[in-house]
C-alpha cells in the first residue's frame, strides 16, 4: 500500500499489471488503443480524451474529429474505463442565462472536479488558437465560461483544489500556428472569471532533446506527499517532423510556479504502431489521469499518433522516485 497519493481510493481504476520482464516505470495497456478509428457515426477520430470516475463508472469529455476535418467535444460514458459510449453529437454549450454558446472548434479537453462542479478546459477559438473553459453538473447542461486568458494560448489544465484560497491554471502560451515558442506558465483566480498573478513553471529544452522545441501540462496535476505530480509532453523537432513524448515534474504543493524536480529523461514515447503511424505520426499526448490512493496505482489516458486513444499505468512512488533519480538541473 501507498500513502503517497493525497486522495481518494478508486478501487475499481482501469488498470493492468506490469507485463513479465518489463522495467519501464510506464508500460501500456496491452490491448491498446481502447477508441480506435471511426468511433461514431459522424466522428473518424478521438483522441487527447479526458476521462474522470463518476459513481461506480466513468464519465469523459472527447476530442473528435468529424469526417470534415474539424474538431469539438463529445461526451461519453464507460462502466469499466475500458470501452466508451461516446455520443455523435457535440456539447450543447450555453452561456449562463441558458442561450445556446457553441464553439466554432474544440480540442484536447481536460476535465476536473473541483467542489460540486465538473470543469471543462479545451482549446478553443477567440480569433486564434486559446483556452475555452465550462462546467456542468449533471452532463446534459454544459455553461460556457467566458475564456480564462488571452490568446494566443494552449493546454490549459486546472489544479483539482484551491491553493491558499484561488484556483489554479497552467498554459502554453503560443502563437497560432505551431508553436515557435513553448514553455509553461501558471495564473491563479478567486473566481474562476478573472486570472491574474501569472508566473513562469518551466522552459522547453534542457539537456533532453525530447522537450527541446515546446512543453505543454498534461492531466491534471496528482496531490502527492512530495507535492503536485504533473505529466507533461515534450516535442522534439526532428528532420521528419515533430515528436511527442511525456514525462513527469513534481511542483511545490503551495506555490506550483517551482519546480521540484523534473525528468530529464521521458517516460513514454513513440514506439508502438499505433503511436508511429496515423493521421500525425509519433505522437504520444497526455490528457487525463485517474488514480487509486490507497494503492497508489495511476492510469493515464494518451493521445496516439492523433488518431487513437491508450492507457499507461504507472506507480505514483516509481514514478518520482524515476523522477528525482533523472532530475534535470535548471
């Protein structure tokens, strides 16, 4: 047992045990993907999902791709986290009086609860790539959030609590194309309405070639004993084009802005046919991850090559024990 997650249990946490003969502080699921091509009627694609528990089953927010090539968000439901029921149409978004508030684009949502509130933040459109954000109760009125930062802005992922009294939010500031540069910022808010207070986290590059070109925050950040466990992708520019991997950064558990420790080397990235070959290759994007505290036992759901959806399991004390071992000094 682990009593380094500070947490709920989740006793009935997707999960699989790590495969004979493997040593990798991750490994995936071996009948990856779980969402394959076509998964609606009217979507080719869904990947960079977030998935939370709901009840005795799970509930998610997905990134689809529809067959015309334009992304938005659909809800779905799983009993075992495994096989997803995914509905064919988008949110019905609507703005706090009840009006219809659609999105022209949605992508790589990432979803938290925080009180009695499940939030949403994605990718959104405000004349440029920028960070949307909503919340619902019950998953059939989903509000629409006015935008929590200026664009041009990506990878907006809350902290699942208050800190001293605000909520927080990591981004990646970006232009609105891909991505000239890529580091990651922290904003704090007593309101979820007006941010403010906004620090630099971490750079891209380092020794690692592998976060040399951008960064981006994955799943929401797990409360830990050592202080905020975050995954986070890395890209490398290669001569082919660019590369996503992940790996891992403790944060200070009351002021997120410092960093730790951080992985100087990554945790996952593109090998398997599935993450190498698709509609973008060599993709491996974390969006959500669900944990068991008593055990601490970490499942992470994962964009593959944009076109599928995985999981990786993990253990929470060979993961910042990885960490700290392969700690980048910066």
């Amino acid at each position: 047992m682990s009593k380094t997650i500070i947490g709920s249990p989740l006793p009935n946490l997707p999960w699989e045990d790590r495969p004979a003969g493997c040593n990798d502080v991750l490994w995936r699921y071996s009948n990856n993907p779980v969402i394959g091509w076509n998964p609606t009627p009217s979507t080719a694609r869904v990947y960079n999902s977030a998935v939370l528990p709901y009840k005795d089953a799970f509930v998610g927010v997905f990134r689809a791709d529809h067959r015309n090539g334009r992304a938005n968000l659909h809800f779905g439901t799983s009993k075992d986290g495994f096989t997803f029921e995914i509905q064919d149409s988008v949110i019905p978004w609507v703005d706090e009086s009840g009006k219809p508030n659609p999105v022209s684009y949605a992508y790589d949502p990432r979803f938290s609860k925080i009180d009695d509130w499940y939030y949403v933040t994605w990718c959104d459109d405000m004349k440029g790539a920028s960070i949307g954000m909503g919340r619902t109760k019950d998953f059939k009125t989903w509000i629409r959030m006015p935008n929590p930062l200026m664009p041009f802005n990506r990878n907006g992922v809350l902290f699942p609590r208050k800190i001293k009294g605000n909520y927080f939010l990591l981004s990646r500031p970006s232009d609105s194309a891909h991505t000239p540069f890529g580091d990651i910022f922290l904003s704090e808010s007593p309101d979820m309405i007006y941010w403010g207070k906004h620090r630099h986290v971490m750079g891209r590059g380092g020794k690692g070639w592998w976060q040399g070109t951008k960064i981006g925050a994955g799943p929401v950040p797990i409360e830990t004993t050592e202080g905020w466990l975050l995954f986070y992708h890395g890209v490398s520019g290669t001569c082919n084009g660019f590369v996503y991997s992940y790996g891992a950064a403790i944060l200070d558990i009351d002021d997120p802005s410092k960093v730790k420790y951080r992985c100087s080397d990554y945790l996952l990235t593109p090998e398997k046919s599935y993450e190498t070959t698709g509609f973008v290759p060599n993709v491996c994007f974390p969006c959500q991850n669900l944990y068991d505290a008593p055990t601490g036992r970490i499942a992470i759901y994962y964009g593959a090559a944009d076109t599928y959806t995985a999981l990786a399991f993990c253990q929470v004390d060979e993961v910042i024990a990885y960490v700290k071992a392969h700690n980048e000094a910066f």
